[in-house]
C-alpha cells in the first residue's frame, strides 16, 4: 500500500488571512506537509478560521442563551415569591387590624350594641388593680379579678395573638345581649378600645366545677350528693333554655366541666360562648360546621358528620354528668390504653354496686335511688346515636327527681334524728322525776 504525502511550501509569500480547514486536516492527517514560514498576515491554526469562529459563536450565544433563561426562571421565582410575601403580610395585616380593633366602627354599630356599658381601657385599668390577680387563662386570653363601685367582677382580656379569640369575643357579645338566664353567666360591660379588647362578666366567687371535682383540689368545701344534683340541674337548665327558650335554638358546643362556673352560694351557670352555634331558623335540625369543642365531651357523632345538633350538647352534658356522680377522669390512660369515662362507668354498672360508681370521697353519703337515677341519666346521655339520647327538657324534669330523692332522705335522716332527740329527751325526764335527789 502506497501512501502520497505532498508537499507545500508558502513561505515568504506575503499571504493574508487562514489556510482552509481542508489544508489543516490533510496536514493533520499526515498527508499534506505544509509551511507557512515569513507569513506573519496568514493563520494556520483552526482557531482562525471563519468556520471555527462562527463555530464558537454558536456555542458561546447557546451558553449565553441558557444563562439568560436561567436568569429569567429565577427572576420569575423571585418575583413569585415576592408576591406570595406581599399577600401573606397583607392577610396578616387584615387579621391584626380586626385584632387590634381598626374595624371598631363596624363592630360597635353592630355587634356591639350600648345594652351593656363599654368601658375604657383606663377604667378596665383601674377596675382591676393594674391587672394584679389572675383567675385564670384560656385560648382567648387571661381573666382578672376586678371591682367595680365595690362589686367584684371578671375581666377577661384578649391576647394581641388570638386571632380566633377576636371572633370568638364577637360570637360570645353578640350571645350574651341576646339571652338572659339565671344559669347562664351575665354579661356586664365589654372594652374595645385599640389593642385592648375585652369581656367584663358577673364574679363567680367559686370558681369552676373541674376545680372543685379534681382530686387535687384543695378548697374547703367538698362537694355532698345534693350539691352535686343542685349544680347538675342548674346547668341542665341553662342548657334547656339556649335550645328550647331561645327562638331559633343556640347550641352551646363546648359544654365541659370547666366551663360551668359556681357562685358563693354553689349556684351554678354556664359560660364561655364563643364557640356557640345558632341555627338560622327555628325549625332547623342542625348546623353544618367545622368540628370544634373539647377532647372526651366532644359528640362522637358530630366529629365524624360535622352536623351540630342539641344533642351534641346533650353529649357534652353526658359526660359532665358522670364526672359529677363519679369524680373520675374524663380520659384516663392505663396500660398504654386511652379510656373514656363512659367506658369504665358502664362496666362498673354491669356489677351492680353503686357505690362502687359514685365517688368514694362521698363516703355513701347518697340517696342509692337518686345516685342510679342519675347514672341512668348520663349514660344514656352519652350514647352513641343521636336518637337515643334524652332532650334536655328531659333531663331536667328528671333531674329534679333525684334532688327530690335526696332531700327526702336527709329530710328523713332530719326526722330520726329529732325524734331520737325526744326519746332521749323524755328518758332524761323520767329519770329525773325518778331520782328527785338529781334536781
């Protein structure tokens, strides 16, 4: 096999320009020996030749191309994110300004009628000492002692951070200056006034029920068999009265032992309405709303339909019943199991025992008869389905018979022990008249 190599030589030739890629390749390739010598104007490398630079280009314009979308994609991003910032701050700066009161003018030709007094910040300032005790705190905010010309009271303030608190304070105005009931807590004057917001109510000396039925409670008084059934009855009533008194029907929706509020007298009402529903018309039978209440009182019907009804309520005060007649838990975890009150009473009133059921502090203290009455009572309070369960008119009615179960036996007791005053009474004076040495 024969292989021709030709030879060229362009020295000293004056040439301009770049030798062709096909010159380049020939000599690449072994078969084109080529010199350029004393050509300074002539290029022979690939790096100059036309072809190769537009080449180049190409592939330079193609880098900068992508570059550029890469830029425009990130701006964009930038841009979007930008915008999402602007309308999250915006919606944050709506929610505050309902929050601090900046929609004041709407609230208070509404919701916010002059039926109760409207205090200023400084009175609210003055009335509770600079805010110096605390009664307690809640998701709505933190609730003060106050006076008011020497009438105690209950301030409760919202917190800045509550956004639901706002709404919630508005549903619970607009409840309280609508219904009036000696069960339900009175509502006595509001402020609303920048970023001060709050709720002024009655004074209920002693507290809430959760306090007094803890085991740890540490008051006084410990609650007897009647003044259990007094205070069941007056919530029951409070309740009856939203779903039968008020036209249409109010559903209180977080009915729970620590929203039922005790007076000096243990007289008992029912507060904190922000979460209260009423239905649009009186013939209604329910509401469609988000689940929304306490863990253990909550209407297991309603969490998985999210149909409020009364009976929900009537759940609610179900469980209520049972930690008042048993003292127990509402929720209790044993053996990494979580039990719910109903659960436990029902199987200790498979036994039989009542006192077994009611709680021990009483000390069998109780009229057996009112006590079974009254589990009968919770129990089929807090049944599964809605259509099993009482109305409250029926609770009430039979709510008074058990307190009457019960005064009748201490009414009893009362008479066996007057009449065993005057049998000792009488032996005193026989043996008296029999021993005229003892006068």
């Amino acid at each position: 096999m024969f292989v021709f190599c030709l030879c060229r030589n362009l020295a000293n030739n004056t040439l301009t320009g770049s030798v062709s890629n096909e010159l380049l390749q020939k000599q690449s390739d072994g078969l084109l020996s080529l010199s350029v010598g004393q050509n300074p104007n002539l290029c022979a490398s690939t790096s100059c030749n036309p072809q190769t630079n537009d080449t180049r280009k190409k592939e330079n314009n193609a880098v900068i191309a992508v570059l550029a979308s890469i830029a425009g994609i990130l701006l964009l991003l930038v841009i979007a994110a930008a915008v999402i910032i602007f309308r999250q701050r915006k919606r944050y700066a709506a929610a505050r300004n309902i929050i601090l009161g900046k929609r004041r003018s709407s609230i208070k030709g509404s919701e916010l009628e002059s039926k109760q007094r409207q205090y200023s910040f400084n009175e609210v300032v003055e009335m509770t000492n600079n805010f110096d005790r605390i009664l307690g705190r809640g998701g709505f905010g933190t609730v003060y002692h106050g006076l008011i010309e020497n009438i105690q009271v209950a301030v409760k303030m919202l917190s800045v951070s509550s956004v639901q608190g706002y709404q919630q304070f508005i549903s619970e105005v607009k409840l309280l200056m609508r219904v009036h009931h000696g069960n339900l807590t009175s509502l006595i004057g509001y402020c609303n006034e920048e970023t001060n917001i709050g709720l002024i109510y009655e004074y209920m000396a002693n507290g809430n029920l959760d306090e007094h039925l803890s085991r740890k409670n540490n008051r006084k008084k410990s609650l007897n068999w009647e003044d259990r059934l007094r205070i069941a009855l007056d919530a029951a009533q409070g309740l009856e009265y939203l779903h039968s008194g008020c036209k249409p029907p109010i559903i209180h929706r977080d009915v729970k032992c620590s929203n039922i509020l005790l007076n000096e007298n243990f007289h008992a009402k029912l507060a904190d309405f922000g979460l209260s529903k009423c239905f649009a018309a009186e013939d209604d039978t329910h509401v469609s709303t988000i689940v929304a209440g306490t863990p253990g009182y909550l209407d297991p019907e309603y969490t998985t339909s999210n149909r409020l009804t009364e009976k929900s309520d009537v759940y609610s005060f179900g469980v209520v019943l049972l930690r008042i007649i048993t003292g127990q838990l509402v929720i209790t975890v044993r053996e990494d199991t979580t039990h719910h009150i109903s659960q436990l009473i029902n199987s200790l009133v498979a036994e039989g025992d009542i006192t077994k059921v009611v709680d021990s502090r009483l000390q069998g203290d109780f009229d057996s008869n009112s006590a079974w009455r009254a589990v009968e009572i919770a129990m089929a309070s807090v049944s599964a389905t809605s259509v099993e369960r009482p109305y409250m008119r029926d609770i009430v009615t039979q709510l008074k018979e058990c307190l009457a179960g019960e005064l009748a036996r201490k009414h009893n007791i009362c008479n066996l022990q007057n009449e065993d005053l005057v049998g000792q009474f009488s032996v005193n004076l026989v043996s008296t008249d029999m021993n005229p040495s003892a006068r």
